[in-house]
C-alpha cells in the first residue's frame, strides 16, 4: 500500500507556530484553522529546526468519511462512486490519506519527538473554526485498510514519543 502514496508524500511539508504550540497540520484534522491562525510557518527543510511537534489525530472513522465528503464536494463526485474507487485502490487523496501516512510525510524532514493529541486538543490551540462542514454529508463505510494504523495511533494520544519509533511501531499494518 505505501507505493500508492508515493505522490501524496512528494508535496510540501508544514508545520506551524500558534502561540507557544507548534503543530503539524493534517487535512481533515483542523488544518485551515491552524493554518490561519499560524505564527510562523516551517515547510520542508526548515521544518527540522523544530524542537518538538504536537500532532492533532482525529478519529480515523470521522476522518475517512469527512475526506471523502469534502474531496467529493470539491471535484463535484458523487461519494458513493468515489467511495468504490478508493476500496477498489484506483484513488487516493490526501483528504482521508490515513492519518499515519501524513507522519511518514513529516518524518521526511523532522527526525525528533511528536506528542499525539486527541482532535479536541485543537481548542486549547486556537478558537479559531474556519471550515466546518458545509452541507449534509453522505456517510460510507470507513475502509479497514485507510483507518486500521489510525486507531492504533490513538492509542499514542497525550503521549510524547520519537517520530522513527512511532513509524517503525507501525509500519506494518499498512503492508
């Protein structure tokens, strides 16, 4: 499966300041938000000058079904066809990209130590809310193989760990 993410891990790297926090944004995960409401911004090489990273994880259910919605909302698809398309491994967007896959992508350029915190942990970050949903969403079926790594991910939740460790800890489950 990693092979498949190949295009989505050659994009830019950010991270962000807010205050005293520095937090890597992830699509679907309140990205927009910390994004506007950024201090600083590091991308790419600069982001290893970081010294410790927060992680927002969002349930990888909500998640899956939200980056679908929102990656059909914006190409104008119908989410029950896209939705066959992505369990048929002919489609893969950064949108509902498992949350694991965005480490892989920050761990091309910051080797240190992460904290993971629950989606919730955003509000201690900003107040800011930029882009909630618009519209009803369609739900669909969260795919084992785009949540699976998520959940055991949630288990790292309010715990500090080294990014390598954490990737290495899991990068089995995506094979």
């Amino acid at each position: 499966m990693l092979t498949q993410w190949n295009k989505l891990l050659n994009t830019d790297c950010t991270v962000v300041d807010i205050g005293p926090h520095t937090v890597y944004p992830i699509f679907r995960v309140g990205s927009t938000s910390l994004m506007i409401a950024a201090n600083k911004t590091y991308v790419n090489s600069h982001i290893a000058k970081c010294k410790h990273i927060d992680v927002i994880i969002r349930d990888p259910s909500d998640r899956f079904v939200s980056g679908i919605n929102e990656y059909c909302r914006q190409n104008n698809l119908n989410v029950e066809e896209t939705w066959k398309l992505v369990d048929q491994n002919r489609l893969i967007d950064r949108h509902f990209a498992p949350q694991y896959m965005w480490l892989l992508h920050l761990y091309k350029f910051y080797k240190g130590a992460v904290t993971l915190k629950p989606f919730s942990h955003i509000k201690k970050i900003t107040n800011m809310h930029k882009k909630k949903d618009k519209g009803k969403k369609v739900s669909v079926a969260p795919l084992k193989s785009f949540v699976e790594v998520d959940y055991q991910l949630m288990d790292h939740c309010d715990r500090t760990i080294q990014l390598g460790d954490l990737i290495k800890e899991h990068i089995n489950v995506l094979s």
